[in-house]
C-alpha cells in the first residue's frame, strides 16, 4: 500500500521547513559565511580599522611550525579520544546488554555523564589527577610513577584524552546498546548451537552487524574530538604545556580571543571546517564501505 502525503499547495511545506532552514541559516551558513569573510581581512586588536589581505592569513598560517605542531596535537588527540570512547563503550554496551539482575541501573548509571558538561568534566578530571592534591595523581606518586601533567607533555595529553573520553562514552554506549538490543537473539543462539564460543559469536556476528552504528559514531567522535573537547581542554591545561595541548579549536579561541588576532583566528576556522568536512568525506568514501546495512 502507497501511503504517501500530497500537499495541495506550497504554503504549507514552506511553513513546515522554514524553522530548520532559519536555525541552519542563522547558527551555520552564515557564521560560516563571516569566517570567510573575516580570513581575508586583517583587523587591529580593536576592530576600528579593516584592511582586505586576500590569501595572506592563510599564507602566514601555513608557515608557522606552531599551527604545524598544533595540527599534530589535534590529530594524536582526536584518534585516541576516538578509539578509547569508541573501544570502552562497546565493551560497557556489550556487558549491559547481559541479562543480569538490575541491569537497567546499570545502563542509567552509565548513562548520567553524558548529561555533563565538557567544562564539569573537566574541572572533575583536573582535581582528580593533580599532581599532589588528587586522589589519582596522589596515588600514582605514591606508587613511584613521575606524575605530573603541568609540567609533563606526555601527562597532559593523556589528562585531556581522559577527561574527553569519559565525557564521551556514555554517548557511545547509548547507540550501541540500542544496537545491541537490535540484534535477533536467533542468530546468537544458533551461532552458539553450532558451538561458536562467546568471542566469536561476537567478532563473527554481533560486531558486524553493529557495523553501521559504528561507522555512525566514529564519524560523530571524531567531530566531537575536534569541536567539543574547547571545554575540556580549556578547564584543565589551557594548551599547555607549552603547546602540548594546544589542539586547533584552542588555537583558534587562543589566537583570536586572547590574542586579538582576528583574521589568522577566522583563517585557522576555515582550515578547520575543511578538515573535518574532508575527514568526514574520507570516512564515507573509504570506510563506509565495510559497513554492511
């Protein structure tokens, strides 16, 4: 049976799309259209006088190792808060999805972080693993481990990718508990007649079917790792050590925020933007085409 709606005029479906097309004009297309704009000028740090440049900021910010090294960072840091929010969720997922008594305290307890926000989770993670003064960073001196992530590069990332990770998590085990619960339970129960032992019931059968949840979330994780970790990072090292931290969306509020460098900031959010929409086309291309639906 052929269910669809015919609208008899457009005033209607006009209607219907015209606050979505608002919101994606308003908060996208148009702070997209100013960045533009504003990585062909150049500004003094008081916005009085504007001067168009063309491609120099562009140009300046391709010769600079800092914005190198910076790109460096947000990579190291987007694939390990990809891989371990991704990694950790699936083995929660997998391990709610058992039938167990109160299992559905469990899912909401692992649920709750997500409602957190990134700046909380930072500021939770950072008086947790401070070098003398948390219960984690004491410990890890106690035990003889060098710990200390304001002078350690090494230590501050993986502060970060902690905090950023755990942020994360709970979004990744929501889809991958519905996509678990998705499954058909026949398909498990016969691979386990024919006498397929728990790991390869769920290498051979229950991860690839949970393909096109996972190619989801790994293009969402990345773009979070990019975008939505500026809290994280900013509660917890501001970029530092040194530039250890200093991942390319901090560059940007750093550069243009507390530097007052407008036109090298619009620039570098340009770039970003690119790269992520290139990252994202990648995966699509490439990836996508494991992803059995």
């Amino acid at each position: 049976m052929n269910n669809k709606v015919y609208f008899k005029g457009w005033i209607l479906p006009a209607l219907l799309l015209t606050p979505q097309l608002l919101v994606t004009f308003i908060f996208f297309i148009w702070p997209a259209a100013q960045a533009l704009y504003q990585s062909t000028q150049m500004q003094d740090a008081f916005g009085v006088s504007t001067v168009f440049v063309g491609w120099e900021n562009f140009s300046n910010l391709f010769h600079d190792p800092l914005y190198y090294q910076s790109f460096l960072t947000t990579l190291e840091f987007s694939f390990l808060v990809a891989f371990l929010a991704l990694a950790i969720a699936l083995y929660l997922a997998s391990q709610a999805d058992k039938i167990i008594k109160g299992k559905y305290w469990y899912q909401t307890l692992l649920i709750w972080p997500y409602a957190i926000a990134p700046v909380v989770a930072g500021v939770m993670w950072l008086f947790l693993l401070k070098p003398h003064v948390g219960i984690i960073g004491h410990m890890l001196n106690a035990l003889g481990v060098d710990w200390n992530p304001h002078i350690h590069e090494g230590d501050a990332m993986w502060m970060v990718v902690i905090a950023a990770t755990w942020k994360q998590v709970s979004y990744n085990f929501l889809f991958f508990l519905a996509g678990l619960q998705s499954i058909p339970r026949s398909l498990i129960e016969a691979a386990a007649i024919d006498g397929a032992g728990p790991m390869r019931r769920f290498w051979n059968i229950i991860f690839p079917l949970l393909s096109p949840t996972s190619f989801f979330l790994l293009v969402m994780n990345l773009v979070y790792a990019f975008f939505d970790t500026f809290g994280v990072i900013d509660a917890m090292t501001q970029g530092g050590p040194g530039s250890a931290t200093n991942t390319l969306v901090y560059k940007v509020f750093s550069d243009g925020y507390v530097g007052l460098n407008l036109g090298s900031s619009a620039a570098q959010s340009v770039v970003l933007m690119l790269v992520v929409a290139g990252l994202t086309v990648l995966q699509f291309k490439y990836v996508e085409k494991k992803v059995a639906y």
